[in-house]
C-alpha cells in the first residue's frame, strides 16, 4: 500500500452516517478547505447526499460507493464523513476480493470500527482509525490531530505521543464553548509488549464477534474506546465480552471516556481491577483516543510496540503474514 503524499486523491464516503446528520455540506465545507490546504485534491461518492429516516443511504447505495472508491484507479485514499450506527450492514455484501486487490489508505473512526476490522480480517490489509472527514473542519486540537493523521498516511513507522491538551465538548458546533484540560496517559500495569493492533469503539467491535469479520491474529494488541452514548455499565459488560472472545491480549490501551459516559478513574479502576489478565500484560488508559478531541491515527493491523515505561506506542512497517496470504 502506497503512502499518502501532496497532490494524492481522496474520495470521501459515507458508509453510515450522511453528511445530512452534521449539518449538510455547507456546514462541513471547512474540512474540505483544510484538506485542501494540506495539499489534498477531494471528491465525494456517486451517492454522497442520499438520507433516509436513519440518516443514511440504503445498503445498496453505500456499498456501490465503497466498491467504487476502491476501484477507482484515480483515488488514493479513502476517509469516511463520520461514523454513525450501521456499517456493519454493510459487510455481508462487500466485495472483499475488489478491496484486496486495490489496497489503498482507509480511515475513520467510532462505527467505522466495524469496516476497519473487518477489512483487515478479510483481506489482510492495514486500515487507519484516526479522523473522519469532518472532523478536520474542528479548530481547536486540529494541529495534533493533523499531525498524528499526516504521520500515520505519509510514513512506513510513526510514534504516538500524548496532546498537550483535550476537550469532550460539542467540537463540532461553531458557537459551542471550548473547554480543555491537561492530557495525562496514564499506566495500569507496566511492562512492554508487541503485536498487532485491533479493535476501536468498543461496542461497534463487539458486533464482530463470532462473525467472520472479527480479526483473529496470533498476536494483538486491543485498543479500545467508548462513545459518548455508552454509559460506563455497558463498558463494563462490552470488555467482559471482549475478554472472552479475545483473552490473551499482549497489551490492552484505552481512549479516554466522553463525559457522557459518566466513567470516572475509581470506575474504570475497579473495573480493570476485575479481569486478573490486565495484571500480566501492559495497560495505559487516558489515551487521545477517539471520542475526545483531538485524536491521534492508529494503523488496524498495524505492528505496534509499546513500553509503559516512556509512554512509547510505535507502529512500524513490519507485515504480519495472516492466514489469507501475503500481508499488505
């Protein structure tokens, strides 16, 4: 898979949400100009405006842009407009084979985490959770989001490192008021691993479970978020769940929870505090992670390298041969 670069063509798709959902195109025009400016040419699927009573567009409509995105020679990448609650319908009428042979750089994030995984799982290509189309309109945070972006799309090995600030607000509103607060990554259970990084939103990867869209690699390292309608209960059943299903993580990260969620450390403490695994492997949690702002990119599928020690998470060009065959 080829690297992002100036000049590069990125098609923006919508395979659960519309952009209808977050105002319209007017209102999401500066993420345009943003990328615009960073050097980016952009296009906008076939079916682009459709919205239904979910806003959304049929299966049908999302899948045909999907396919045609990767297919088109001319399109360098992908980034999908937001997430939303149901890409998962999508994947039973994906044509993964189109996809394997025309690997190129796909990103978003929350529902997206379904599509991300799953593509890795069918074809063994790398996927980026990291920023959705309109999240480059945001002002505040942009630069440590973009930075982290550019360093996952444009280069074979990257470092994450903590923001210097982060907000859980509506970001996303242009009146809304702004509150930030001085990011703290913060260590469970120390110690240093590696492995291929899964997961996402946390509920949307639940839904792969015992599916043939769940990755399944000898292994992984979960990185793990909520969103902002998941109280802190439904954390606590989903990472049981998710414990079950994979119980040997080499390391497990966690993204730092919207206040919505009502997650507090004492929680999320006793919590982790649960599951006698987290005591044997690495566990950061407070992560610029997802549902917070800003976020930082993650490759799905990715070879990462982590040391609590110095706060080190490092994604380099090592490929994982998985069972389908070559690795991308």
């Amino acid at each position: 898979m080829k690297r992002l670069k100036k000049g590069d063509h990125i098609r923006v798709v919508s395979p659960s949400s519309s952009i209808e959902r977050i105002g319209g195109f007017e209102a999401n025009v500066a993420a345009k100009e943003k990328l615009e400016a960073l050097g980016f040419r952009l296009s906008f699927s076939e079916h682009y405006f459709e919205n239904d009573i979910f806003d959304s567009a049929p299966i049908a409509s999302r899948v045909a842009d999907l396919e045609a995105a990767f297919a088109n020679e001319t399109v360098d990448a992908i980034l999908t407009t937001i997430g939303g609650f149901n890409c998962n319908e999508l994947l039973p009428y994906l044509d993964f084979d189109l996809i394997a042979q025309n690997p190129k750089i796909f990103c978003g994030y929350s529902d997206t985490t379904a599509l991300l995984n799953a593509i890795y799982a069918k074809t063994g290509m790398q996927t980026y959770m990291g920023p959705a189309y309109s999240s480059f309109k945001m002002e505040q945070g942009q630069q440590y989001q973009t930075t982290s972006w550019l360093n996952a799309v444009t280069q074979d090995t990257y470092q994450l490192t903590p923001s210097l600030e982060w907000s859980s607000d509506a970001w996303y509103l242009p009146d809304a008021p702004r509150t930030f607060f001085q990011t703290e990554w913060k260590v469970y259970n120390p110690g240093q691993a590696s492995g291929v990084a899964i997961g996402g939103n946390l509920s949307t990867f639940a839904l792969l479970h015992g599916t043939e869209f769940a990755p399944k690699p000898d292994k992984y390292i979960l990185f793990l978020e909520e969103a902002e309608e998941d109280h802190y209960v439904e954390f606590t059943r989903h990472f049981a769940a998710l414990l079950q299903v994979y119980p040997n993580p080499q390391a497990v990260l966690i993204g730092r929870f919207p206040k919505e969620t009502e997650m507090t450390e004492e929680i999320l403490l006793t919590i982790l505090d649960k599951h006698p695994i987290l005591k044997k492997v690495p566990v950061l949690y407070d992560l610029d992670f997802a549902h917070t702002q800003p976020l930082f990119t993650i490759t799905i599928g990715g070879q990462v390298e982590i040391d609590t020690k110095t706060f080190s998470i490092t994604f380099s060009k090592k490929r994982i041969a998985t069972s389908l065959g070559n690795p991308f």
